[in-house]
C-alpha cells in the first residue's frame, strides 16, 4: 500500500476543509487534502451564496436575547466584510429588500437593520433605508401590490464554489496536496491510542495510508461518520436539515436587487435573488438523513413555487430551469428538541481524547474563523506554535488586495482584444473575470480563437476554460465543470446538457471516461 507522509491531513474539501488546509500550508505545514467527490461538491456549493450576517439570527438573539446569536451575526458581518475585499471579482455587494404590510412592521424592520448595519463596524457596506411601496415596484415590478413599504439593505452575494474551488487551488499553491475522489475509510491509532493515520481509498478500490501528526475532519454533513472511525460508540452530534433551491427563467429581480420574504407560515424567511440572469429562490429547512441530502423533493419544491405565487401574483406558471439540495450540518443543541431552524449556526471545534480533530457546524461565511479554530486546535495537539502566516493571496486577486478592483478594470481591454467579437462579448469579459480574476487572460493566452467562443448564452463557458478545469483544475466528471467550475447547470439544467457532448468529448480526447451530469454529485 502506497504511504504518503504529512503533518496534516484534512479530509474533507469544502469551504471549511479547503480554507483550514490553506491557512494551514501558509504557516508552513505540510499538508494533504482529501475528498471523497469533487471540491465543494457537499453542501458548500449548494448554499443560498449569501455572505450575510444573518438577519434572522439577528431577530432571534433579540427575541430570545441570546448573546452567542449576537455575537456570530457581529462574526459573520466582519467575514462579510473580509471576503467582499479579498475576492471582488467573485464577491459583490447586494441590496435586498425586506418588504412589510404596514408602518409599524416597517419600523420594527428599519430598527433591527440599523443594529445590523452597527454590528457590522468598519466593515459596514452600506446603510439600510426606508423604501415607499413605489421604490420598491421601481426595483422589483412584479411584486405584489398588497406591500405596503419596505426597508432595503446590503449584503453580500458570492460564486460559492468558484471560492471553494480557489481555496483550495491556493492551499495547492502554498504546498498543500490536493486529491478529490479519496474517500478516507479508515483511522489509524499508535500503542497509546493516539491518531497517527487514515486510510484512503480511490474510486478504483486502491488503498492508500497517510501517515501523519494529526487530523481534522472537515467532512460536512458527514463528521459523525468520521467521528465513529475513531470511536464507534461516540454519540453524533450533527443535525442534518436539507435546504432546496430552484432557479426560475423569469428574472423577478431586473434590477439586480434581491428579495427578502420576513415571514413564511413555518416561521422562516426565503431569498428571492438575481442569479446569472434568473431567479434564484430558497431555501427550505427539512430534516432529513444524509443520504437525502443532496435530493430536493417535489413537495419542497411546490413549497418554494406557492411563495412565489403569492408574492408574484402575476407569475402563476413559473418555469423552473434547475433545481438543487444540500445539507446543513447543524450542531446538535444539547438534550433539547429545538426546530432545526433555531439551532444556532455557531462551528465548534472537538478534539477527540485520541486527537482527531472535527470541525462542526458553522456557515460559509464564517469558514475563515472556522480555519482559524482549527489551527488553534492543531497546535494544542502538536503541542507547539505555528509560526505567522506567509503572504499568500487567494488566487485570481492581485498582491496587494486593494488594487484588485482596479486592475480588473485595467485588464478589461486586454480581454476585449483577445476575445471574439460577438454580442456576448461584454458578457463574456465579466464571465472570464469573475470566475478567475486576475487569471482570466492566461486562461485563453494558449488557445485558438474557435476554443474562445462562447458555447451558451445564458453563462458564456468556452472551450479554453473546459480544458483548463480538467488539466489545473482538478475536475473529473462533466458535472464538476457544468455545475461548479461553471454554474450552468445549477442555473439551467437544460442548457448544460445542450453542451454536455462538447464537455464529454475533451474528457474523452484527454482519455478520461466520459460521464453524465448528476446535480446530486
Ligand atoms: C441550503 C443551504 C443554504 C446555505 N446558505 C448559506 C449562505 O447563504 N451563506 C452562508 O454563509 N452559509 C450558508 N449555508 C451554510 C454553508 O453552506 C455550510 O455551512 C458550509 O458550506 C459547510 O461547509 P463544510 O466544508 O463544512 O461542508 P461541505 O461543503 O459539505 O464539505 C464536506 C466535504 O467532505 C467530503 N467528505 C465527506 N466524507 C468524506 C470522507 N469519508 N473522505 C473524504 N471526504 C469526505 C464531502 O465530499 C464534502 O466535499 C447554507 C447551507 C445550506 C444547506
């Protein structure tokens, strides 16, 4: 059996797997990344791809007055702020509209919203106000007469698996060894019961051993599971509570301005959000057992289509073009029957008495602060410091993070000049930029002008970029381009399998096998 031999295993390559594993290999770990898919093919590419404080846990930690819900809203909105920095090609800020039926609600709203925007600090990104019912019909033209007003605010909405995706690409460029389709199967303790090693198997069946000083398990819905690897009597302590998606043709937010539903008849809220050129509305909150996760039921998927109908009168056949699930890994209460929607989206980080480390819980826009306790965690079992963070910027965004934005807008030109004229052309540019950043133009300098072409025109994928996903992006299947190194299949199912046969044909010429698009892969 093949044996590799690291400091760090972290299994798992979603958001908080990808980004402990590249903060890690900044502080000079040797580090190895495993997942049993794809990068981010768990739930961190299925999310609402909000980057939010949580305006509902915000109500709840007045209502309740719980100071831990304070606390991760005040978290979240400062992570709001770092990513919206770091990453502007692929992160932007939003305005969303909280409608209300009366004066007083407005009010009640306009309060809670200036709290959020002081939680926010320096990192604020801009200053919730009062809508008429007019301003709001201005932005969203379809919504039901029956609102009264409405107070707008900001968030921000980002390309969650593009992110996940760079994440971990910079944690390969910092050192870090990266394998997707390594399930680890089994756990290996030394004489004194300690951790010291996992098995891995591949697709093929073969089975590798990582020798290594410790392990975090960044596995998402699936912790438990790990969890029992290292001592099967151990309690679980993950919720799993599915969340659907659909995306709707009709473009119910023209402005670019998102909606926020306050009140469903469960007592949650639902985004109703522009989406390349669609609608994006979700998402439920169902517990459900893991193997359902990625699975969105019809029933949950009328669920959605209702609110839309009321709030949309207009719209009594909406057309959806894709729909998705993912599970969120929600951290038990204890010994308590909350409502997995009130479980506090709080990570915490558990060291076994045998050392394996589990990260659980938390939400995207806080995975930094989920690194950040891992490390914490890694160096209590190394029992030793990690030394500073060498300067590694996230790839795609310039050295020096405040002139990204700037020499985005630079590059625009060279861009123009190398891409067919056609009339997606502008679109093409933005397309190219925000999913590789300052990247875009070498990811076309090798190619001919044919493999520029755009292959669609709701997301404008050409054939430069499908190779460059298979020879430095890791993906192995069609659904890994379709739906997360591009979006278009999360976007319009119908669509990517128009252009499935191209995607398959340069699997084919790179003598990878061929497969077909599953969005619950
Ligand atoms: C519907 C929904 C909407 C959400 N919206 C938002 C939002 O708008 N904003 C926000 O901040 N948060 C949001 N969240 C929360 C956020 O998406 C999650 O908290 C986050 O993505 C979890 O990331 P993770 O890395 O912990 O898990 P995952 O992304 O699930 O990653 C776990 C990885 O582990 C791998 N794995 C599992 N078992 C093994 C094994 N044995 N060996 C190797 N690899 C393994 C899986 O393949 C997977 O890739 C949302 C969640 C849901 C469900």
């Amino acid at each position: 059996m093949h044996n590799h031999c690291v400091d760090l295993l972290v299994i798992g390559a979603g958001a908080s797997g990808s980004c402990i594993a590249y903060e890690a290999a900044k502080r000079g770990l040797k580090v190895a990344l495993l997942d049993a898919g794809d990068i981010g093919c768990g739930t961190s590419c299925r999310s609402t791809k909000l980057l939010h404080g949580g305006v509902r846990y915000l109500e709840l930690a007045f209502k309740t007055l719980d100071l831990a819900q304070l606390r991760l809203v005040r978290e979240a909105l400062y992570e709001r702020g770092h990513w919206l920095e770091e990453v502007p090609f692929l992160a932007h800020p939003m305005e969303l509209i909280l409608p209300s039926k009366n004066c007083i609600s407005q009010y009640y709203y306009r309060l809670g919203l200036g709290m959020y925007d002081t939680l926010a600090g320096q990192k604020n990104i801009g200053h919730s106000r009062i809508l008429s019912r007019q301003q709001i019909k201005q932005n969203l033209p379809l919504l039901s007469d029956e609102i009264a007003n409405g107070v707008a605010y900001s968030d921000g909405q980002f390309d969650d698996s593009r992110l996940n995706l760079l994440l971990a690409l910079s944690a390969e460029k910092s050192g870090a060894e990266l394998y997707t389709r390594y399930r680890v199967v089994g756990l290996e303790k030394n004489r004194n019961g300690e951790i010291c090693g996992a098995i891995s198997q591949n697709e093929a069946g073969e089975q590798e051993r990582w020798t290594t000083k410790v392990i975090v398990n960044a596995t998402g819905i699936h912790v438990d599971t790990i969890r029992r690897l290292a001592d099967e009597n151990i309690d679980s302590r993950i919720l799993v509570s599915r969340g659907v998606h659909i995306v709707l043709e009709e473009v119910l937010c023209p402005k670019g301005v998102g909606l926020l539903l306050p009140a469903t008849d469960d007592g949650r809220v639902l985004f109703l959000l522009p989406f390349f050129g669609r609608t994006q509305v979700g998402t439920t909150d169902s517990p459900c057992e893991i193997n359902d996760a990625n699975t969105p039921s019809s029933k949950e998927e009328e669920y959605l289509i209702d609110y839309v109908k009321r709030w949309f009168p207009s719209l009594q056949k909406p057309n959806i073009k894709s729909s998705w699930a993912g599970g969120r890994p929600l951290l038990k209460p204890s010994g308590s029957s909350r409502h997995t929607s009130q479980v506090v989206r709080e990570h915490e980080i558990e060291t076994l008495p045998c050392g394996l480390i589990s990260a659980m819980g938390g939400k995207w826009t806080t995975c930094r602060q989920i690194a950040f306790d891992a490390l914490k965690a890694i160096e209590k079992v190394l029992d030793k410091h990690l030394p500073e963070p060498r300067y590694a910027p996230i790839i795609g965004s310039h050295k020096d993070k405040s002139k990204t934005s700037e020499s985005l807008s630079n590059q625009r030109k060279i861009l123009t000049s190398s891409l067919p004229a056609s009339t997606l052309q502008n679109n093409q540019i933005l397309h190219l930029q925000s999913n590789y950043g300052l990247q875009a133009p070498s990811i076309i300098a090798k190619s001919s002008q044919k493999q520029r072409e755009p292959l669609s025109d709701v997301i404008p994928i050409c054939e430069a970029e499908i190779e460059h996903a298979i020879k430095n992006e890791h993906a192995k299947t069609s659904t890994d381009i379709l739906a997360r190194r591009c979006r278009l299949a999360m976007v319009d199912l119908s669509e990517a399998q128009r252009i499935l046969p191209i995607v398959q044909k340069h699997f084919h010429d790179f003598g990878l096998d061929i497969s077909d698009l599953d969005l619950q892969q």
